[in-house]
C-alpha cells in the first residue's frame, strides 16, 4: 500500500532514480516520470551528472544532449519532499537553487562550476545532515546566507573539494551551527591560515579529514596545531602532549609513502590488510569486557591496553576486530588487547566520550595514548603504537 506519491513532469527528467527501504532491502531503479509511489518508510535518491552539457544559450560542451537550465526548471518544479539524497555533477547555479527547494534532502553533494551565489540558495534545508561542495569558483562567502539559517542548524558535516578559491575568514559564518563537527578539505591546502580559521570559528568541530593533492602533504606543523586542540584528524586523535610526536610520525609516514610508490608495494598490502568481502573469523585474542571494573583492573596493570569498541550490527567493526587480534599477537606481552560491545557495556561510550563505532584508544597507566575511528590497517596500527613506545610489534 503506497504511503505517498510522488508526481514527476511526464516527460520525466535526466538522471538516475533510486528507491531504497530504510528498514533494508535491495535498492530500485525508477524511471522519473510520472507518479512515483512510494510505501512507508521508502525514500527516493536521484543522482545527475551534466559534466559538460549545454545551458539553454548554447554554451557547454555538448549541445543538444543535455540542456543544464531545462533541467534546473524541472527540478524546481517537484515537490519539495521528493528527495532524501541528492548527487548533481556539472551543477550551476540554478541547478542549485532548483534543489534548494527539496526541504526533506538529508545529504547533498554538488560539483560543479557553481558560485557563491548558488550556495547562498541553501538555507531552507531543515534535515540536511552531509554537505559537499566541489567547485572551483566557489569562495565561501555564499556561507554568510546560512548563518542562522535552518541549513546550518541541522548541518553535521561539511566537505568542501577542490574548492581552490575559497577563503578560510568565510566559515566564520558557520561558527554557530550547532551541530557542524565534522568538516573535510579535499584537493586544497591546508595552511596554518585555514587550521586557525578552522579553529577560531567552528568551535564545535570534532573531526577534520584532509585529502591534498599528491605532493601536497599536510605540513607537519598544521598536523600537530589541530592534534593538539583536541581535533580528531584523518581518523586519529591524541592528547596534546602527544601531538607532535604524532605529526612526526605521519610527516615520516607521509615520506615512506611517497618512497614506496614506485614499487606499489605498500598499496597492495594495505588492501591485503584489510581482507576481502568477508570478514576473516575472530580468535578470540581479545579478551571481551563487560564490566567497567574488569577493564579498570587491567589499566591498573603495567602494560599499555588497547580498547576496541564494536557492536554485533556494526559491518566495519566485523572487518577490523581480527586486524586488532593480529596486532595484539605480534606486540606479545608488550600489550593487552580488549573487545567492549557497546551494546552489553552501556556505560563505555559515555565514559570515552565517543559516538559511533568502531572506535579504538591506547590507554597507558589509565590515560588516552591516541584514538582513531573506522578501519585502518595492521600497518598504520602498528606505526602508531610504535610512536606511543609500544615495544615488540611487527607490521605485516
């Protein structure tokens, strides 16, 4: 039994349409045409890429096989809960005032030749949680039009790529988005002027990824000024005494990286590290705790502990759990691993202050070491617990 249904021009309109059941299921291509049913909890994503094609005057690449400003008119015209996901590539700045109106899109991703102009459309999206914006004419001060706005009230995170233009005095107007912490910077330098900026006026931020260009690394010392505000960066956290020594380590990193390139040896075993498309069956090296009072008694011992935090739905936690066994083997009695389900131990994602999993902390003598979050290798895992002082340990 449909719940809504959702009215396409009956000409229909350029792009992939694909419906999804939140509850699970397999995804379904539509045709944009026409009524649309859609059953309880059934959401609609629509991607679009018109890389290239022409506006309504002629200009573009390839006249005659997409017309940019028609598709922006019949975007405009769909009703404003249409979408929940929304990917435009080739966008313009009326394509992106026409998905301005979709009120119900969670996540928006636009690349394109958009300017500031467009950006300033967005802030009438009440549930929009994720937002990209790739453009190379885009500056930021478009962002001035989402300070207050119901845009930046719901904003989680926000990823800005090959945003070549942009200046960092601009996020001052998102500095009282409530719930803006994550932000990431991709293909664009990260100097000490965007690290202050970043830290002087989105105080909330929690996590910032960084994804230069090769060749580009990101200056050891913007690295250690991030760590050492207490930013989780690339997935890595540590307390401030630790930032240095952490920047060194991936500025060293960094370097045997670029070294090892020709040879193409550290990518390939880095995807070795991380298994197939099955997770690899758990050994039971780590030793599972439940209650807080175990996992006390084991940081009041002398051996550094590593704590994985996991829970039985989480796809990544099944993929990683078997990396950290192999790490805990290869450190011996250097290091005491740990497995807390999240689930069972309610009381451990409020006692390290984390929100989503997996997660996992290097404790010392009871205090933080490092933290990171999502997968990684058994490699980077070791070149960390080799910079905390982790004796005995052999990256595979």
């Amino acid at each position: 039994m449909s719940a809504r249904v959702i009215e396409f021009p009956e000409q229909g309109i350029t792009g992939t349409l694909v419906r999804y059941a939140e509850g699970g299921g397999e995804p379904v291509e539509l045709d944009a045409r026409g009524p649309v049913a859609l059953s309880s909890g059934s959401r609609l994503v629509y991607v679009v890429d018109a890389t290239g094609a022409a506006d309504a005057d002629g200009a573009g690449e390839a006249p005659g096989e997409l017309d940019r400003d028609a598709l922006a008119a019949a975007l405009a015209q769909l009703p404003s809960d249409a979408f929940v996901v929304a990917d435009l590539s080739g966008a313009t700045d009326a394509m992106v005032r026409a998905i301005a109106g979709q009120r119900a899109l969670r996540t928006l991703v636009l690349a394109g030749d958009f300017t500031d102009e467009g950006v300033a459309a967005l802030g009438g999206m009440p549930e929009l949680a994720d937002l990209v914006l790739e453009s190379p004419r885009f500056t930021g001060a478009g962002l001035a039009a989402l300070a207050g706005s119901r845009t930046a009230a719901s904003l989680d995170s926000l990823v800005l790529s090959e945003a070549t233009a942009f200046r960092p005095e601009h996020l001052r107007a998102l500095s009282e988005a409530p719930h803006l912490t994550s932000l990431t910077f991709e293909g664009m330098p990260v100097d000490h002027t965007l690290a202050g900026a970043v830290l002087a006026h989105l105080p909330r931020v929690a996590e910032v990824s960084v994804a230069e260009r090769p060749g580009h690394a990101l200056d050891p010392g913007v690295l250690e000024r991030l760590l050492a505000a207490g930013l989780c960066v690339n997935g890595i956290a540590a307390p401030p005494e630790y930032a240095a020594l952490f920047a060194g380590a991936a500025a060293e990193a960094d370097q045997a990286g670029q070294e090892g390139q020709g040879d193409g040896e550290d990518e390939s075993e880095d995807e070795d590290d991380m298994g197939g498309d099955e997770p690899p069956e758990e050994r039971g090296v780590l030793r599972e705790v439940v209650e807080e009072d175990e996992l006390e008694r084991l940081l009041a011992g002398p051996v550094p502990v590593l704590v994985g935090l996991t829970a039985p739905w989480c796809g990544p936690c099944a993929f990683l759990t078997p990396v950290l066994e192999d790490v805990v083997e290869a450190h011996g009695a250097a290091l005491t691993g740990v497995k807390v389900d999240v689930d069972r131990a309610a009381w451990a994602q409020k006692r390290f202050a984390v929100l989503g999993v997996p997660t996992v902390l290097l404790l010392r003598d009871g205090r933080e070491v490092f933290r990171f979050s999502g997968a990684a290798t058994r490699r980077r895992i070791g070149e960390w617990l080799a910079t905390a002082g982790v004796p005995g340990g052999t990256a595979r």
